[in-house]
C-alpha cells in the first residue's frame, strides 16, 4: 500500500510521519473543515457584517477548479477587504494569506479533484473507535468473534446513483446548446450553461475562454459573477466516470449529470441510461420510496 495523496489538517508532525513511512506525498491536501474553523476563530473580532461578507467570499473560493483560478481569486479577495481601511480586518486578510496561501493552499476543491476535500469521515471514524475501544475498561464478548465483520466496504470508482441517471435523461430531454471547443488534437471541451435552458453560442463560449483562462478579472465581484455562467466537460472517451466537469456538484461527488449527458451524446461505451431512470417527467424527483428501493442491499 503505497498512497500518493495526503489529507489532514495543518499539523507538520502529520507531514512528517507521512513522509517518514511513504515519502513526499504528490498532493497534499488541507482539510476544507478545519480551514473553516480556523478562518472562524480568526473573526470573532470582526463586526457581524463584514465577518458573513467575508466568509461568504472565502467559501466562494474554495470552489476554485485549478490553480490558475485559486491563486487570481486570493489577489482578488485580498485587494477587496484591503481597501477597506479596517485594521482588524487588515490584521486578518495578512493572517490568511500568510496561513491559507502561503503555507496551507492546498484546501480548494480543484486541488485534487477525485479526492475528498476534508477528513471528517475519516476523524468521526477515529472517534468512534476510541469512545468504543480505546478508552473502554471492558470490551463486548462478540468483539472478539472472528467470525464478526468489522470492515468498511471500500470503493476505488464513483457509484452512480438511480437519482443521477434520472437527472442525465432530464438534462437531455432539454435539448440544451452544446459547445464544442478544440484545444489541441487530444483534448475537446464541451461547454453548457449553467441554467436550465440557457442557449449559448460560440460567441458566448469565446468571450467566456478569454477571461477565464486568462484570469482576467478586475474586482472580486466580476469574479463571483462571471465563474459560474458555463459549466466546463472534459468527457473520458474510454471510462466515462473518469471525464471532469465544472460543476459545483460533480466538484463535490465526482460525477454529475452535465458529464454522464455528454458522454451519452458521444456514445462512450457503458455510458447507458436505464430505463427506469427515463420513466420520471422533467421537473419532477423520485419519490422515497424509489429511493429507499435502490438503497437495498
């Protein structure tokens, strides 16, 4: 077992023990939820307003897809609350960028995508253990049965959901425009609004390329605005579930129905919608008990 990827909160000795039994790791990410609670301590001295105002901003940033986009939001965001005037608030824009950019910037859902972006599952597992085990004087006489099953199931793939599929057969029964976009002989990106039945053309995608690629943006608000207007597919020819999109929520699940849509448009091999999944109106969700069906075992 050799793992390339390192989630954790900011603790060095964390680093250090990984690097010691694995090497350095390729990634290492900055749990999102401790980030949260840090930038949380760090503006209790802030009035209430400008505390919302600028955690609203900071989450906004954590939705950066890559690097590029990171690094122009922080410049942005910084340039805002510093003209201000405010000393607290100056005081904590110099804290974050020094600890959330400088040292720790690893917490963006675009660092790594494919991997989680905080270890709660994993810390409220450890807790778990120890409340159970660690700091019991007396164990259960059935933790000992070998026969008992203790493991957690483990899965190297996403899991598509009867709900995802039914959102993919809505999204195409819109017929939404879809813009083909050439970067190189190997690489095609797809464009789609990001509403239901927003039409676009290449125009709108051409404009859209220029500033995003670019960065170029002037205020911290042209940025909150203007990211989220078009959703970005990059389809997998071979494996549809390993193609990206944009989205917030393939960000969040890594899969949506904007990538499944287009790679059914491509007729990528196994990308089939069921037929149970075609059965539901546009609109409309599956109710509980459709949910609950597919949730057994």
């Amino acid at each position: 077992f050799l793992p390339t990827i390192l989630i954790a909160d900011g603790s060095d000795a964390i680093t250090n023990g990984y690097e010691l039994a694995f090497g350095k790791p390729s990634e290492r990410i900055m749990c999102w939820a401790h980030v949260l609670r840090n930038v949380n301590e760090h503006l209790v001295s802030i009035p209430s307003e400008t505390r919302n105002a600028i955690k609203s901003d900071i989450m906004v940033i954590q939705l950066s897809i890559n690097e590029d986009i990171f690094k122009a939001a922080i410049r942005l965001f910084c340039d805002k609350w510093l003209l201000q005037n405010d000393s607290l608030v100056e005081n904590f824009i110099k804290h974050f960028k020094e600890q959330w950019f400088t040292k720790q910037p690893g917490w963006y859902e675009g660092h790594a995508l494919g991997y989680p972006s905080s270890n709660n599952a994993l810390e409220s597992t450890n807790r778990y253990i120890k409340e159970q085990s660690t700091f019991k004087d007396r164990l259960s006489v059935t933790r000992l049965d070998p026969a008992e099953k203790n493991y957690k199931a483990f899965k190297t793939q996403v899991e598509i959901r009867l709900a995802d599929w039914t959102a993919t057969a809505q999204w195409l029964q819109r017929k939404q425009s879809v813009i083909k976009h050439k970067i190189n002989n190997n690489l095609k990106l797809y464009f789609v609004g990001n509403k239901n039945n927003q039409q676009i053309d290449q125009t709108y995608v051409d404009n859209w390329m220029t500033v995003h690629l670019n960065c170029d943006r002037d205020e911290f608000e042209d940025y909150k605005n203007h990211e989220p207007l078009l959703y970005v597919i990059v389809p997998d020819l071979v494996d549809f579930k390993s193609g990206k999109c944009s989205c917030i929520w393939y960000i969040k699940n890594n899969i949506c129905k904007h990538l499944i849509g287009i790679s059914k448009i491509l007729n990528i091999p196994e990308c089939e919608i069921p037929l149970s999944a075609k059965n539901i109106p546009i609109g409309e969700k599956r109710n509980l008990e459709d949910l609950q069906r597919q949730n057994k075992p």
